[in-house]
C-alpha cells in the first residue's frame, strides 16, 4: 500500500483519504494508559481529551508538532505491543518506552510550484 498523505493547512493537521474523503487529525491526551506515550494521533472528528491550541509544521520535510513551549521536536512512536494501537508522541525528551519504537513522518514533493 502507499504511504499515507498529510498536508498542513493553518496550523490543522488532515490526511487525504481520496478526493471525497479528507480527514482532520487530531491529538488526544492518553495519560490513562501507562504502555504508551501520553499523546495519540487520531483520525476523524475532535473527541473527548482532544488536546486543543497546538500547531502542526513542516521543518524541511520533518512533520513536527508544537503546543506552547513545548513539541515533539518530530518524534512519533508506534507501540505495537500496548493494548491501544496507533501513532503517539511525547511534547518533552522523553526515553523511547518500553515496546515502542521511533517514527518520523516526511513528505517529499516530485514537483515544484513556480512562485513567479
């Protein structure tokens, strides 16, 4: 399968399903499950926790997330082993956690955009 495709748009987050389908991602704060890290990446509408006032970026091709002071400096874990599956993040140098493993999200474009 293709990679899945992210795009940015004022500081929000939306990851292109097809051309009807375009989906908002948003953050909600897991601090109740002790195996992962305390925030997940979600699909979909806002739900309960969803942690509101952050922003996503670009750095070069690095997608990063800011909140305050604070971010994720753009690294994402995926914790196969823990009861809740997904992509999950700290905003603080954090040790990688048990059963978990580092991600970094990218995009790479095969075209440039005259700016003239």
């Amino acid at each position: 399968p293709s990679p899945p495709l992210f795009s940015v748009t004022q500081n929000q987050l939306w990851q292109y399903r097809n051309e009807s389908t375009i989906y908002p991602v948003t953050i909600v704060n897991t601090t109740l499950v002790d195996s992962v890290p305390p925030f997940q990446m979600v699909l979909g509408k806002q739900r309960a926790g969803a942690v509101t006032g952050g922003a996503w970026e670009w750095r070069g091709t690095m997608l990063r997330y800011t909140l305050g002071s604070s971010g994720n400096a753009g690294i994402f874990y995926t914790c196969p082993a823990a009861d809740v599956k997904g992509i999950f993040m700290f905003l603080e140098p954090s040790p990688t956690p048990e059963g978990c493993h580092i991600v970094t999200l990218h995009s790479f474009s095969d075209r440039i955009q005259n700016a003239g």
